[in-house]
C-alpha cells in the first residue's frame, strides 16, 4: 500500500449434555457397529470441504498442521461463533457406533447432535477424541460435528470417524430426482426467500441443500427457505439439491438469479474502523497490546501477493497460514476481534498483475477467504501495474465480483490514490468499471496523503472525500447519504513520504467528520508506525512526530461510522 522505505461472549464451561440417543420404547438390546467409517472426506483430503458445512461460512481446508495426510479442517472462531462444521450421515437404528478424531485448538469438542460429546484443550499438538453413542429405535440418520469454542482462537480437526454401518438397510444407491420449479417468493436488502417443488426418492428424500454457485449455504426439509446475511444490492445466483438418508445428492435444480434490494438509506450497512498492521515491516507490535491499549477490534492485514505461479502469500514470501501472520491474526480473534487482509500495495509480484484472468485471481483470492473465514477483502491497486492498468482493473473487479457472488455476505474494498479534490482520471476509470461491470463493491476507499506537499492535511482530506462522493453520485445514481456509506478514507500518521504532517489533532479530526457524514470506512498506514519518535523522518516502526503511543489506533477505534 505505502512506499515508506520502499513500504468473551458467554460462559466456556457451558458445555453440551452429554445424555445418549433415547431408546423408544422396550426393544431388544442395541447391536454393536461394524468397525467401518461411515464418514465423507473425513480426512479432508479432497482438498474441499463437502460434505462438511460450517456456520459462518468460517470452516476452510488448510494443508499445515495436518494430522495425517495433506489436509486438515480449520475451524476459525470468532467471539460469536464457534465455528462448528458438521455431516450428516446414514446410519441403521437401535446401533451402538464410535465417534472418533484428531484436533488441535482450545477447546475443540467432538459429538453428535442431541447426543453425546467430548472436549480436550489441545493448543500445541493433535489430540485424540472419541465417544460411543446408540441410535435410537426409527433413527435413520446423525449429524456429527466438530467445533471450537467462542473468542478461544482458531481450531483443527483431521482424520474424524464414525465406525459403524452404513444406512439403508441394504445399501441404497438412488439418488432422488432433481427438485423442480425453483423460484424466488421474496427479498430484502439482506435475503432472499426461496420455494421449489419436492423431489421424489424410491426411500425418501430427508433434506435439500441450497446453494450459491459451488457454496452450499443451508440446509432444510421443506421445500422453501429463506437465505440471509446477504449484500445490499447484489446478484446471486440459486440452485436446490435434493438428498436421501443414505447420502445419495440429487442433480441441481433449475437456477434462480436474485439481485437483493438496496435497503436502508442504500448504504451497505458495514462500517469498520480498521488501521494496517503489517508483520513483515516496522517492528509489529502484539496486536494484543494495541487492542488492550486502544479498543481497536479490526485490523487490515497487510499483504497478501503472488509467490509464483498466482499463488497468494503473504509479503510472497510468508506460508499464507501457520506463520506469524496466522499467528497474528489467531491472537486478534481470541481477543474478540477480526482482520481484512489487503491485497496488492504499492510494490512487489501481486496477483491481480500476475494471474492470468479474472477467475484464475478470483481463485487466489478464495484460497485466502477459504484459509481465514473471511468477512470482507480489500484490494490495494496502486502504481503502474494494477491502478494505471484498464485490463488489470478490469480482472481485480470482475475477481471481487465472482467471489462476492460465492461467498454471500463477504464486503469488498478497493483502495486507490486520490488528487486533492477527488479520484485521478485513473480512480475515475475504476468507478466507471466497476459500475459497467456490476462489481458490486461496497466500500471505495481513498488514500488522501502524498498529494505532493500538501500543507493542509484535514482540507485536503475533505475536499477529496467530497469529490469521490460527487463521483459515486454521477456513477451510480446515488443520493448524498448513499455515497458517503460507500466511502473509505485511509491516512497516513505522522509523515508522509511526501513530507506532509497528519498529526493526532487534524486525525481527530478527519474522524469526527468521517463520523458525522457516515462513512463506512476508516484506516490509516500503519499501526507499526504508531509511536512517536519526533525528528525521526520517514521510518517503517515511529511516525516522526510527537505523539503517545498507539494514539492515532485510539483515535480510529472511536469511529462509529
């Protein structure tokens, strides 16, 4: 992004019952499984997670640290979610079976549902769960999951197993008949209500799957459902599976196409005060300690680039998960915080340059969302390459595009440079892309410094976040509340490379107006230059001035958007 130098929620021991599976009625004593492994990719070795779902979209397929083999799940938690992933099998009635598997985490528990469960704290290496229960008299089918626990850190699970028969009675290979007539019976700016005509099945059909693209979102027994957590002014496309007791998926539906309606005030209801953090420059500070000191709960995470082959890493250099980026961003959640990682900056091999069309950057991008059970991405297009490059935006936006599409409820930035009264021709050119393109991007954010010795920092602030609202208006129709909660301002504390001085005061500022006109977005460059070091110059971990230490992280955690 810049060129300097280059550049708890609830209680833990609320833990689940652990009464077994009721038996109904008087029947003869329970039969003992088969030692079989009645599970689907239960070592994650297909590299995907289905059959496997995961509640907020938070599960991912990682390949360090694995248990056995290639893969592992990771689980990553946030203060209210506990991240649990979950399958949901056949099995035959009236039968004692063995729930087993590996996990890695604090606070990892291992069970099924309305039944048994087990838990270990386990932070440091792969530990051993298990537990029996017994199916009751008319059971056909269990759901067992895996999960961690809320606000204790990210968690892994590999090589899970339910040893026992399958069910069916006899091995039912039919799948049901694809469901019919899917349409759309309602929306709103965050969902999207769906019905379709049931499938048929020579056993039963026990339950449809909706999906979005690839990503299956829920599941239910009915034939209707209504999908939330989705973006304001969106298009989504829907499809419906069908699926038996024995596991047999029926072909997709017909598909629907929906585009949610603006909502509220036409703003995207996100807001996020989020400064950069950068661990491979300027000296990076526990994150805990900045957030202990200041309140901050969001962090950018900088950068994610290419190592070769549009193939994300971070810095291109740094393992994309089980380095100290991991770590990192491990502690933030564990505090009850989160991250959005930025892509690209001003310097370095970065993928929206370096991938070779938009789906192939697009799947670099998922590969990120995928490993942290991201919430939103930012895209850094600076210098020559990406934001002085039509084409090269062009794919960035048309990537944020697809990935917004398969992963409903993801926000999306871009940032850019600015003039002093607003976008460059080239900042102009990526608002009328994205508008021609139908990115859907739901945060532009400027970065008003390196104007070119510019005196008066809070002006110039102003006047260039006035002229990128004007152009959102002309761009997209919008009215003045609609743009400003479509604006991001991203600073730089202290000293510019440009020499120009933000201070704590003119800081305070830009945040009391960012605050008063609602924007959605507030940032600065970096919280490793957070410190004071007055008469320093332009240096990666002070900011040059006079300043209290995390001062200008304690200013952006007050804004409220």
């Amino acid at each position: 992004m810049r060129h300097i130098l280059g550049r708890p929620r609830r209680r833990l021991l609320a833990l689940l019952g652990t009464t077994v599976l009721a038996l109904g009625g008087a029947v003869a004593l329970p039969g003992t499984a088969q030692a079989a492994n009645v599970l689907t990719n239960p070592g994650f070795e297909s590299g995907g997670l289905s059959p496997w779902t995961c509640t907020g979209n938070l599960g991912s397929v990682v390949s360090s640290p694995a248990h056995t083999g290639s893969k592992a799940l990771q689980g990553a938690v946030t203060s209210s979610d506990n991240a649990q992933c979950s399958q949901t099998v056949a099995v035959q009635p009236n039968t004692t079976y063995s729930l087993s598997g590996w996990v890695r985490g604090s606070y990892v528990y291992l069970g099924v549902d309305g039944g048994a469960s087990t838990w270990t704290t386990s932070p440091s290496a792969y530990s051993r769960l298990s537990v029996s229960f017994t199916t009751g008299a008319s059971q056909t089918s269990a759901t067992v999951y895996v999960h961690g626990w809320y606000a204790q850190g990210t968690y892994y699970a590999d090589d899970v197993s339910l040893d026992g028969p399958g069910g069916g009675g006899g091995g039912d290979t039919q799948a049901p008949t694809a469901p019919g007539g899917l349409t759309s019976t309602g929306k709103t700016s965050s969902s999207v209500s769906l019905k379709w005509n049931a499938a048929t099945d020579n056993v039963g059909v026990t339950a449809y799957d909706v999906y979005s693209g690839s990503n299956r979102l829920l599941s239910v027994s009915g034939t209707s459902a209504t999908v939330a957590g989705l973006s304001p002014s969106t298009a989504y496309t829907f499809t419906v599976k069908a699926r038996d007791a024995a596991g047999n998926t029926s072909p997709a539906s017909n598909s629907v196409a929906v585009t949610t309606d603006a909502g509220g005030g036409g703003g995207t209801g996100f807001t996020q005060a989020a400064p950069y953090l950068f661990e491979g420059w300027g000296d990076p500070p526990s994150p805990t300690t900045v957030m202990s000191a200041t309140g901050i709960k969001w962090f950018t995470m900088a950068f994610v680039l290419d190592s070769g082959g549009c193939t994300p890493s971070w810095d291109g250099s740094r393992p994309l998960t089980g380095g100290v980026d991991q770590t990192a961003i491990n502690q933030i959640r564990s505090a009850g915080g989160d991250i959005v990682p930025s892509f690209g900056g001003w310097q370095g091999s970065k993928l929206g340059a370096n991938c070779s069309s938009a789906s192939a950057l697009a799947g670099a991008i998922q590969k990120v969302i995928d490993a942290y059970g991201l919430k939103a991405v930012d895209m850094d297009i600076e210098n020559t390459d990406e934001f002085e490059n039509e084409a090269v935006q062009a794919r960035i936006l048309t990537a944020l595009k697809t990935v917004k599409a398969n992963n409903p409820g993801l926000k999306t930035i871009v940032t850019f440079g600015t003039s002093t009264t607003g976008p460059t021709y080239y900042g102009n050119r990526l608002i009328e892309q994205a508008q021609s393109l139908g990115a859907n991007i739901d945060v532009f954010t400027i970065m008003p410094f390196d104007f070119g010795g510019g005196a008066d920092m809070y002006g110039s602030t102003v006047n260039a976040a006035e002229g990128l609202k004007n152009k959102l208006k002309s761009t997209f129709g919008w009215d003045d509340a609609t743009a400003y909660a479509h604006i991001g301002i991203s600073g730089m504390n202290g000293l510019s490379d440009q020499q120009e001085t933000t201070t704590p005061a003119i800081w305070t500022q830009i945040r009391d107006w960012a605050n008063s006109h609602h924007i959605a977005r507030l940032a600065f460059w970096a919280v490793n230059r957070d410190r004071p070091c007055a008469g320093g110059g332009v240096v990666s971990n002070c900011s040059g001035i006079n300043q209290n230490t995390w001062q200008f992280t304690s200013i952006t955690a007050g804004f409220t958007g």
